[in-house]
C-alpha cells in the first residue's frame, strides 16, 4: 500500500483539500487556515495533513471536524509542525491532532 503526498505550499484562508491530489497534505501556513470538507471524499476515506507555521508562527485552525478530547489548537511557535489524522465515516470527519514536532 503507497500514499499519495501532495503539497500545496504556502497558504491562508479557507482550505477544502483534494483527496484526488493526495490523502498526505502537506502546507505551511503565513495566515490562520479554516478547513473545510475534503474534496472528492467518499465514505471510509482518510487522510493525513502536515502543517507547519512559518517564520511568524502563531496562526490558527477552525474546522467543523470533531477532534479527539476536542483537541485542536495548532502549535503556534515560528516552523511549529502538528500533524492532522483525519477518518470521514459518511456524516462526520473525525481527527486527531499530533502537536511539536521537531
């Protein structure tokens, strides 16, 4: 089994991810992100995002997506990365944040 990894760059604002690209998103944030749905999702799909901050650090996450203990507040230090999990069951995406890594 091989994964595809997809980078999409640099980025801010309102953030729907293609499954179609990849389901391994990399990006590295230079403004606060809200994730939307993952395009061209299907029931079962998964997916894995690496986010990192940049130079600046501090810029934030809003999603509708339930995360495990409600946790989902990114690591805000300059080049911070977190790592996203993320299972979609057909009605909810369901996430785990893993935070700091270095």
């Amino acid at each position: 089994f091989n994964e595809t990894f997809y980078a999409i760059g640099t980025t801010s604002g309102t953030i729907s991810p293609d499954l179609n690209n990849g389901s391994i998103i990399s990006m590295q944030l230079n403004g606060n992100i809200t994730l939307n749905n993952l395009a061209s999702v299907v029931t079962g799909s998964s997916a894995t995002l690496i986010i990192q901050q940049d130079a600046t650090g501090g810029h934030t996450l809003s999603t509708t997506w339930k995360f495990a203990s409600g946790q989902k507040t990114l690591s805000v230090s300059p080049y911070a990365i977190d790592i996203i999990s993320v299972f979609y069951d057909g009605s909810n995406y369901y996430a785990v944040l893993s935070k700091g890594y270095a």
